[in-house]
C-alpha cells in the first residue's frame, strides 16, 4: 500500500499459515496487526500540543478485532487524528505495536 501511496506510513504484522490437513501452506500469511498514518498529519504534529491521546474501541460484524486511534489538539483546540491501527484485540501486545510504531513515526 506504502509503495502506491507515498504520502503515507504503514507498518504490518503478519502470521505463518497453520499447517492444513497435516501440510504446511506455501506463500500465505494471515493479517495480524496493521498501523497506519497520513504524512500530512505527521507533519502537522508538530504545531500540536505536546500531549497525545489514545483510545480504542472494538470492530463488530463479519471482521472482528479493535481500531486505535491517536489524536491530538492544535493550538486551536481542533483535534488532528494523527494514527490509527487495526488489530485482533486490546491486549498490551497490541496496544505495543501501535505506541511503538507512534513513536516511530509521528512523535
């Protein structure tokens, strides 16, 4: 997604397939984790207030699992969502991969 989009930063985690009927499937991977965030908000970050904000809250329907969120607020008091991921729950596991790839990327 990262190569067709260049104004974006994407980090994914994925898993092995289990093996099936006794034999391990070649050349798949199953979705695990999924973060993501615009360029655009990176850059506006920095005019930001120096606090950042995290919720999550849980997906419902066919697809199962939890979207986070991070926001913050410019000196204006508007709120800028600045990333977001897409994981299998809200587990620390996943709250880890989300602030660690929000440090990496945004702050």
């Amino acid at each position: 997604m990262q190569q067709f989009l260049p104004i974006m930063v994407v980090e994914k985690e994925t898993l092995s397939m289990p093996p099936q009927g006794g034999q391990p499937v070649k050349d798949f991977v199953m979705f695990h984790d999924l973060f993501w965030s615009f360029k655009l908000c990176i850059d506006e970050f920095q005019y930001c207030k120096p606090i950042v904000q995290v919720d999550g809250t849980w997906l419902y329907g066919k697809y199962m699992g939890a979207l986070l969120v991070a926001i913050a607020q410019d000196e204006n008091n508007k709120i800028l969502l600045i990333a977001f991921a897409i994981v299998k729950s809200e587990l620390a596991e996943a709250w880890l991969f989300f602030l660690q790839n929000l440090k990496r990327h945004v702050t």
